[in-house]
C-alpha cells in the first residue's frame, strides 16, 4: 500500500516537472519564416499594384507620439474609401524590443522599423525589389533608399534589395537661439568650424550657455556634435562604409580622431552643462525652448515643434565645414517603414508607401506634421512652407545634403548593442574626464569588431 | 524521461494503519498550485537553464555553445562589474535600512502611545506603498542638479558640492542606493516594530532593575529577541539589491559610463536590444545561483535554535 502511494506521488512529481520541463527538448527558436525566393514581385508583374475596390483593413503598428502616419491612414482612407487601417501603436523602445516577435507571430501589413539587419537576417521583412521596380522607386535619389538596402543575408546594409520604406527622411544639424545669438552679436550662421568655435567662446564669456545637449542615462546624445564633427573634418563615404559594416571598415580614423579631440576640446572648455551626464533629451528640449543653451544639435523632427513653442526665435544650419566652401554633411535617416514577408495586404501597403511618397496631400501632410523632408523623385513639386520658419531652413538643408551628397546613416545604428554599449559610456566618460579621444575610438571600434564579427 | 525508482528512497517512518486517508487527496488540493508552479516559475527556469547554453537571437535557428556563455559572464568585465555593483548595493539596500531600521524601530516603541509614533509609522512606510517607478521618478527631481537636494545645499552653504548626483561617475551609484534605502527603511522598521511588540515587557522590567540603561536594554534584550525579524529583513533586502531593476532603470538606465549597471538591468539589455538570449540566460542563472548562495547562509544564522 504505501509503496504503491509513493509511486502515485513519484508519477505526480514526474508529470509536474515534466510538463515543466518539457520544453528542454531540442534547441529553441527556429519558428522564423523560411527565406523566401529573391526579388519577390508583386502579385501582378505587368503593372502597378492597388488596393483594388473590395474592402481592405490594413493591419499598422505605428510610434506613438508621432501623428505623421496616423494623420496620413487617415487622409488615404478619405481618398480610397474601401481601405481602412486598424492601428496599433507603441513607444519606439517597445517597438525595437518587439519588433522580430511581432513580424512572426501578428504580422502587421505596415509597420515602424528600427535597425533593419536582424530583422532581415530572419527573414521577417518582404523584399520591396520587386515593388521599387513597379512603381518607379529606382529613380529617386539614391541616398533615400540606401539605408534600406541589404545584402541578401542581411550581413551589409547599404546596397542589395530594398527591405522597408521611409514616410519622409529626417535631416540633423544645429539649431540656435536667435536672441542668446544677437545678444553675442551672431548675425548668422557661422560659415566654417572656426566661426563656430568663435561664437561658442564668447558665449561662453558672455556667460550664455554655449551647447544645450543630453548625455544622459542610456542614450549619449554627445553622439551628435560628434558626428558631425567628424563630418567637418572628413568625408561622410567611410562613415557610412563603417555604419553598413562594410568588411574592414574602421571608425578610428586620423579624421576622426580630429573629430573626438575636437569634442573633447569643447567638453574641457565648459560649452556644455556641467550636468550633461545626466540630461535625458526631454530636459535638453525644455531647458532650450526656455532659454538656457544658445546651440543645440538635434534633427529636423523638432522643427514644427520649435516653430510653435519659439515662434521666430529659432534658427537651423547644417554643420559648417572646416573650410569655407567645403562640402557638408549630416545624419539623415527615412522614417522607416515595412511590410511583413507573412503580411495578408502586402500590394495595398506598397500601393499606401508610394502614395505617401507622390500624392501631393500626403507631402504636404509629412512636411507640415511630421516637418520633415518628403521622400520621392528629386523633381517632386515641395509643399509650401512659410518663408522664415524652422521648418523652411531645415527643408533647405535637406537639398543642400542631397547635392553635396552628404546623407550620413547615425552612427549610433552600426549594430544593435552599439549606442547604449559602447557610445554611451564611452562618451559619458569622455565628459567625466576618464577617457581620451584615442582611447574612446579604438574601444569603440574594439566592440564594433566583436559584434559584427561575433553575431 | 527517467523516473526514479522506488527502490533509492529512504523508508518513510511507519504510521498508524487505522488513521491513513488516501494520501492522494492531499495531492489533489496541491495541484492546481502546483501547476501553476510549474509553469510559470518551473518552465521559466528551466528554460532558462537551456537557453543559456545555446547562442540565440531569439527568433531564428540557435547553435549549440556549451559553457561559452557562462565563460563570458566571468571573463566580460563589462558584465562581471555588474555583479559587483549588484554587491555594493547591498550596503545601501540592506546594511543601511536594517540599522536604521532597528533605531527607530526601538525609538517609536518608546513612543508608541504618542500621535508621533503613528505618524512615524505611516511616513516610514508610505515609500512601500508608492510604486517604485514613481519612487524613481520622483528622487531623480530631487537628486537633478537643479533639485531640492542641491538647493538645501546651496542654502546651508555647501555650494561647493552640490552636483547632478545621478549623473557624477562617483556618486551615481551611492545616490541610486539611497533611493533604495528610503524605499526599504519603511518595510525593516514595520517587521521590527512587530517583532518588539512581542518581546515580554518583563525582560525589560528586570534589565531596568538591574540598572541597565536604555542602549544596554536594546543591545541585550531587543536584538537578540529580533534574530528572526532580522533575519527576514536581511533576507528581503540581500535579494532586493542582487536583484535590483526598477529603481536603477528609472533614475540613471545604467549610466553614466556603466557605473549603476546591474545584473538585473544587463540581462534586459542583453536579451531584448542586444538579442543575445544566450548570454542573458547564462548571467540569470549565474544571479539566480548568486541569491540563493547569499540568502541561505543567512537563513540558517538567523535561526531560532531556542525552539
């Protein structure tokens, strides 16, 4: 009898744990999609897909706090009124943390992207060669598409087929407070890297906080004064090279240390916060809008925002060159958008891409809420914008990046882990004095090698 | 999966025939929490027991890597720092609140019939109450470099030192161990509280005759009779700061320079930005086993062998 009990318990213990266990049989993962065939193309090859006229609900997992893409499902479903879109929205960390579970398991027809390797890499994202070709997206420039091309693979971005698509394509450079400028008597924007230095120096003496900047908790926003340092001191060709993970690319570079000692030269100056190490962008954004930095290095995405919480006060220019005249560049990135390769409306949703891209409503609508520049052909008529504001300025930089050629990827974007591992600390000990601008290139790129190499 | 036989076990100890109800009856009652307790704490484990052998994306094909993820976790200074800060929180999150705890503890009992004492008690207690989240939120105003902590300085004239205490490489980490202090003082000195409240007034009659003064009463009679209750608030407190996340994630994310990292916080980053599950799972369990290698030495001190 109670030999008999003790095996019931045994068996009860045995099924318990091995429920528990079960899942310790053979290795784990594998339930991503099988590559599919290369150059996938539309549904119907000869012409351009639609959204037919039967009723279409396209699935979207949009960011939130960004109205763009709502504002524009909204204006596509007034102008095709068979096709309606059910959203779902999540903040960018959420949505980067997700964003492989989601494309497998709830495969959204549209969806916001961050990096795009990995999600290429298991083949979760629908190869757009074929749709690019149907709509004539080929033609555009160039640089708009290039961060959205991989190899097949997805071991090197920048070339290969297209896999997402951009709502519009944001521009960085500096903004300036025009009354902190008259006040130390900066009629306009500096020319060359000297008059910049110029102006920080005596603003610095005119006691005006020269740089307002985050550099704070996870995110080491000195990242931005720092590339486009080293954007005045070289060519954008091998920072790019080296964002794509292009094979022996480095970014410990003469000119990029130029850069870095550069930065450091500013930090030993005192141009930024004594307490940048522990500003998160929000306190940058409202210690600016109130006053307290006469510089700011951020992108064109706080343009329309600016012009309504500064109105006339603020000002853009691109990063000036080392020399007068040189040429100039500054990170750019599309707002990246792509399709499920399990997507049920992948034709509507491509049809939805190219129709932010040419529809002149939608245009305007990416410029006036989203204040960045619209993607599509190089002729495309511009939206009106008024003469004067942020937004204005920010869209001239746009075409001057686009003929100098100067459209520089974020180099926070190389691989997954190297923004919060290596640039963060790096540069928050760059600011506290505990590492030298040779030292934080050769780590970065020390880290940069192990992961491109080790994953 | 193999089954052990009857035949390994021990003889339980016999009982008396007359009294036996089948015993799976109790069995019974036992499992659906016992279900739950094996899929929602077992498989987890155990999963992430297998994981932690693999490299793993977490959505693709996964290779075999043996040990290798365990290697890193021990030679990566970048992770085994972690670790270490893991273990100097300890000082703030358990040393401190424990001490502190017993002081005042001791100090309200002296006051216990006073209006004082209740709202003592509710001050103390109220950080256990707010979410942590909140808790973080809130200090990191405080601690800001424009914050009320740097103003009262600046008004008693320290000046001098005031600083973005969350964002100076040496003193991130002691100002995130003092928002847990002030989160875990409440909950030591609640437990204590109830823990003298069961003390015999008589011990403290006798001592008092015998002409001890107050600090003789609390080192002879209080502690000692609180083993237990300092125990428990060890114990919480140990695996609160091994185990620490939420407060960190809030006021510093790690920063600056990796200097408030800890285990808790890297394995979330190592799992669901860096996608490296494997390495992820190799440093939870190395926490896991961390906890428990702290926490049952101090169970066993602590116990009450009078009984």
């Amino acid at each position: 009898m109670s030999r008999r009990i003790r095996r019931w318990n045994g068996a009860v213990l045995t099924v318990a744990l091995g429920g528990a266990l079960a899942a310790g049989c053979g290795a784990p993962g594998g339930d991503a999609p099988q590559a599919e065939a290369t150059g996938t193309s539309p549904s119907s090859a000869s012409s351009a897909p639609t959204c037919g006229t039967a009723p279409v609900t396209l699935n979207g997992y949009f960011e939130t706090g960004f109205p763009v893409p709502k504002d524009l499902a909204d204006e596509f479903t007034k102008q095709h009124p068979n096709v309606t879109f059910n959203i779902r929205e999540d903040q960018f960390a959420v949505i980067t943390q997700n964003a492989p579970r989601v494309l497998a398991d709830d495969p959204p027809d549209l969806m916001r992207l961050p990096q795009v390797s990995e999600l290429v890499k298991n083949n979760l994202l629908k190869n757009l060669d074929g749709y690019a070709k149907a709509f004539g997206w080929d033609s555009w420039p160039a640089s708009q598409l290039q961060q959205m091309r991989m190899v097949p693979g997805g071991k090197t971005r920048g070339e290969g087929s297209l896999y997402a698509m951009g709502l519009n394509f944001s521009m960085t450079g500096v903004f300036y407070n025009k009354k902190l400028a008259a006040k130390i008597g900066m009629s306009e924007p500096p020319a060359t890297l000297a008059e910049l230095d110029d102006a920080l120096a005596k603003a610095k003496s005119a006691g005006v906080p020269p740089i307002a900047q985050f550099n704070g908790g996870a995110t080491g926003g000195l990242a931005f004064p720092l590339q486009d340092l080293m954007a005045a001191y070289g060519p954008p060709g091998p920072i790019n090279d080296w964002i794509f993970q292009k094979p022996g690319a480095t970014i410990d570079t003469p000119p990029n240390l130029a850069a870095t000692r550069h930065l450091e030269k500013w930090i030993k100056a005192g141009y930024f916060w004594k307490d940048v190490n522990a500003v998160d962008y929000a306190t940058m954004m409202s210690r600016f809008i109130k006053g307290e930095g006469l510089f700011m290095f951020n992108g064109d995405w706080e343009s329309g925002n600016l012009d309504k919480q500064m109105p006339g006060d603020v000002g853009f220019f691109l990063m000036p060159p080392e020399r007068e005249g040189g040429g100039q560049a500054a990170m750019s990135a599309p707002l990246t958008f792509g399709i499920s390769s399990r997507a049920k409306n992948a034709d509507c949703a491509a049809f939805f891409l190219n129709w932010v891209a040419t529809d002149a409503k939608a245009r305007e609508i990416g410029v006036r809420v989203g204040g960045s520049h619209p993607m599509g052909p190089a002729d495309a008529a511009m939206p009106e914008v008024k003469a004067g504001t942020v937004t204005a300025s920010t869209l001239e930089a746009g075409a001057k990046i686009g003929k100098d050629n100067g459209a520089m990827d974020f180099i926070a974007n190389a691989t997954g882990a190297i923004y919060a591992k290596s640039w963060t600390p790096q540069l928050q000990k760059l600011v506290a004095g505990q590492q030298t601008p040779d030292g934080l290139l050769k780590s970065v790129q020390s880290d940069y090698t192990s992961q491109v190499g080790g994953s | 999966m193999a089954r052990r036989t009857p035949k390994t076990r021990r003889p339980g100890p016999a009982r008396a025939a007359g009294l036996r109800t089948p015993s799976w009856v109790g069995w019974l009652f036992v499992a659906p929490a016992l279900a739950v307790y094996a899929v929602f704490v077992l498989r987890p484990i155990a999963l992430t027991f297998q994981y932690s052998v693999y490299r793993w994306d977490g959505i693709g094909s996964s290779t075999w890597a043996g040990l290798s993820n365990y290697g890193k976790v021990f030679t990566d200074p970048d992770l085994f720092a972690t670790i270490l800060n893991a273990v100097k929180l300890i000082v703030f999150f358990s040393l401190i609140p424990v001490v502190l705890g017993l002081v005042i503890a001791s100090t309200i009992r002296r006051i216990a019939a006073s209006r004082l004492a209740l709202a003592a008690r509710t001050v103390l207690f109220l950080p256990q109450v707010i979410p942590l989240v909140a808790a973080g939120i809130a200090w990191s105003w405080l601690l800001s470099s424009t914050g009320l902590v740097n103003q009262l300085l600046s008004r008693i004239g320290l000046g001098g030192v005031t600083r973005a205490w969350l964002g100076d490489f040496s003193t991130a980490l002691p100002a995130v161990g003092v928002i847990g202090a002030w989160v875990l003082l409440g909950l030591c000195t609640i437990l204590l509280l109830s823990g003298m409240s069961k003390i015999d007034p008589a011990l403290y009659e006798a001592a008092r005759m015998d002409g001890a003064g107050p600090v003789r009463e609390f080192v002879s009679i209080t502690v000692p009779s609180l083993r237990q209750e300092i125990g428990v608030c060890v114990t919480v407190t140990v695996i609160a700061a091994l185990a620490s996340f939420d407060i960190v994630y809030v006021a510093t994310q790690g920063g600056p320079g990796n200097t408030t990292m800890v285990p808790g916080l890297e394995i979330y980053y190592l799992a669901f930005s860096e996608r490296q599950v494997g390495t992820a799972s190799a440093l939870a369990v190395v926490l896991m086993v961390l906890v428990i290698v702290v926490a049952l030495p101090i169970q066993w001190l602590t116990k009450d062998r009078s009984s």
